[in-house]
C-alpha cells in the first residue's frame, strides 16, 4: 500500500505548445522557477500536440535531442496527455476537443507516435503513461458500431504497446480518460466498457489488460457526484488498472436557488474557449445536467437547477483551494481519492493538472508561477497525510 514515489508534477497543457520550441520555451518560463519555488524534483507532464509529435519525430536525432533537453533542465518525464490532439489553447476549443476520437485512425496513429516519445524519455527502471479521451462525446452523433470500433482500435494500440516493450524493455500504458458528457463518463460505464473491450479482444485480452486501462480524474468524477474512494475501489474490484490519477478540483455552489453571490461569482466563470458541463443534484439525488456553463443556465437554469441542493461545475480550478469567494470546491474529494488509491497494490501515476489558469476570472493574467507551486505543495502536503 503506497502512492507512486515518482517525482509530482502538473500538467504542462496548461501552457501554449504548438511546437518543439513553445514547448521548452514553456518550460523555461514556468516549469523550472516552479521546482525552484517549489524546492524539491517535479516532473513534466508533458501534453505534445500533434504538430509536435510530427515535428519531433521529423528528424532522426529530434526525440533525443528533446530528451537531451529536457535532463539539461533538470526535469523527468514519466507520463503525456495524449487527449488533446490540436490546439488546446485556440480562441475555442470546447467539444473540439474530443476529436479526433477513438474510431478514427488518426487517433490511434498519434498515440502511438507518443508512445515512441514518452520511451524515449523515460527514465530508467520507470514505466510510462498516456492519458486520452473518453472514445468520444456524446453530443456527436455515431455509428451503431462506434464503440467496438474504438474498442478494437485500443486493443490494437495495446499491441503495439507490447511490441513496443519488447523493443525498448519499458512498460508504456494507455489511460482512458472518463469526463462528463463523454461515451465514458461514470465509473459503471467506464467497468461496462472494459469488459466489453476484453471480450472484443479475445486472444489479445492479457495484453489489453496490461496496457489499457484509465485515468482516473478526480475533478470529473466528482462534477459526477460520485463517491470517488468507492470509484476507486469498484475498478480495482472490477479488474480496470488505473494507470494514471489526474489531481484536479471542479467548482460546487450549495443552494443555488437562494445563493445570489454564489451565481454572481459564477457569472464570471463563463468563458469561451473550454467546455464546462454543469451537474445539478437533486434532493432525491437525481440529477440534471448541462451541457455547458453559460449566462443563459444562469439567467434562466430552469425549475429543477433552481430548486437543486447543488450545482458542480467542470471547471478545473486550483487544488489548493477551498474556497474561491462565496463559491466552494471539491477538494475534499482529492484527499478521498488519494488515500483509496493508496490501498492499491499498484502505484498509478500522479499529476496535478489545472488547465485552466489563463481563463480564469481575475484583474489581469495570473502569476503561474506562484500558483503551480502552491498546487504543488498543497498536493504534497495531501500525499504526507495519506
């Protein structure tokens, strides 16, 4: 029983990447001075969109030159955000996000090119991890087939994964990665679609299961309502590894109806570049559920968002806090997690991830810097009291 003792880092899709350069210029400006500010190892999780990958994988020396980079600085890299394939910081990204999804080749082809970069990076005696998206979003219209087109596909890159193993003698493993409104969302249809992947994968079923499993985001699976240390522990029961814990807190308003502050500092929560699906839990526990934030749910959320006991909004905000004004978070839900994924006899990943700094309300851009840090040393204040 204990958590990964890999350095902690954050998610670097919190800086603009659209080449080799912005990448490393991102980790000069804000990755170094956050392990100087932080004072101990920190490790880049490193999101390398598509244009990056073509670009590092351009030139025969251009992985080991990045790699030569990156321990210049001082950093370690053990696990990449593969979910976005584009540009995550365009004017607006939204459901775009979600594509191209997991029954199109192009996803599987980028996957497996960051595979080959995340190897090259490892350090020694480590294994990888690469989160992805939930197969797709459930506001796309899809084929009847969809879902064991994607299934098929996974168990294909599990393939190659394992050939991959073979020919550096590293581990590097798949995280699919449940989000509200997405062909996975829950935890039961996260187990519902593992064993329909393992049936699908028929002779190929071991190597799917040593190489495909989640990531498991904490902010999304309470945006959710979900006791997360039983979602934990339902996955590990039901076979599904988690390969990877994205550490990441979602907004909560108590009593909306009668919460006039708490709506009037939402407001300034809508923004239009990411998507941010909103859940209303009712008393008898129902929920209703958005697809978006946005002025018109707020200027008219409805009967049962009005008379819900509480809205959580998918908007990743600093795990430090547990409280941002009169609106309130779910950070106790990181602390939850943690100590159910300490009880497993496996060490998946961990990262701090908060993407959204840039659109975040507030008088002026934000010191990244100082906030990454205190994420950084309030996560590791978490992990000491697990």
């Amino acid at each position: 029983m204990s958590l990964s003792p890999l350095p902690l880092g954050y998610c670097t899709n919190v800086h603009p990447g659209r080449s080799v350069a912005e990448v490393l210029a991102g980790l000069d400006r804000y990755t170094v001075p956050v392990r100087d500010r932080v004072g101990r190892p920190i490790a880049a999780g490193l999101w390398l969109a598509r244009p990056v990958v073509d670009e590092l994988l351009a030139e025969p020396d251009g992985v080991a030159r990045f790699a030569d980079g990156l321990a210049a600085r001082g950093l370690t890299c053990h696990t990449l955000n593969a979910f976005p394939y584009g540009d995550f910081h365009a004017a607006r990204v939204k459901e775009n996000v979600y594509l191209p999804d997991w029954a199109r080749p192009e996803r599987l082809t980028y996957t497996t090119e960051c595979a080959v970069v995340l190897g090259a990076l490892l350090p020694d005696e480590t294994e990888g991890s690469i989160s992805t998206l939930p197969l797709g979003f459930k506001g796309f219209d899809h084929p009847a087939d969809f879902l064991d087109v994607a299934a098929r596909q996974l168990a294909d890159c599990a393939v190659w994964l394992d050939r991959l193993r073979g020919e550096i003698g590293r581990v590097v493993r798949l995280a699919v990665e449940p989000e509200p409104v997405c062909l996975l969302e829950t935890t039961a249809e996260a187990i519902a679609f593992f064993d329909r992947l393992w049936q699908l994968a028929g002779p190929r079923e071991d190597v799917v299961r040593e190489h495909i499993g989640l990531c498991f985001d904490v902010c999304h699976q309470a945006v959710e309502f979900e006791d997360v240390a039983q979602s934990v522990r339902a996955l590990d029961r039901a076979g599904v590894r988690i390969n990877k814990v994205q550490i990441s807190c979602a907004i909560e308003l108590d009593r909306p109806g009668e919460n006039r502050d708490g709506r009037a500092a939402l407001r300034r929560y809508v923004e239009p570049r990411y998507l941010h699906q909103t859940f209303a839990r009712l008393g008898s526990g129902r929920q209703v559920r958005a697809v978006d934030l946005t002025e018109e749910l707020l200027a008219a959320p409805g009967p049962e968002f009005a008379a819900a006991e509480c809205w959580r909004v998918h908007f990743h905000v600093p795990v430090d806090a547990d409280r941002l004004g009169p609106l309130g978070t779910t950070k106790p839900a990181v602390a939850e997690a943690l100590a159910a994924v300490a009880g497993l006899d496996y060490a998946p990943h961990l990262e701090v991830e908060t993407y959204t700094w840039e659109v975040m309300p507030g008088a002026g851009p934000p010191d990244l810097v100082a906030g990454l840090a205190r994420e950084l040393t309030a996560t590791h204040q978490l992990l000491g009291s697990v």
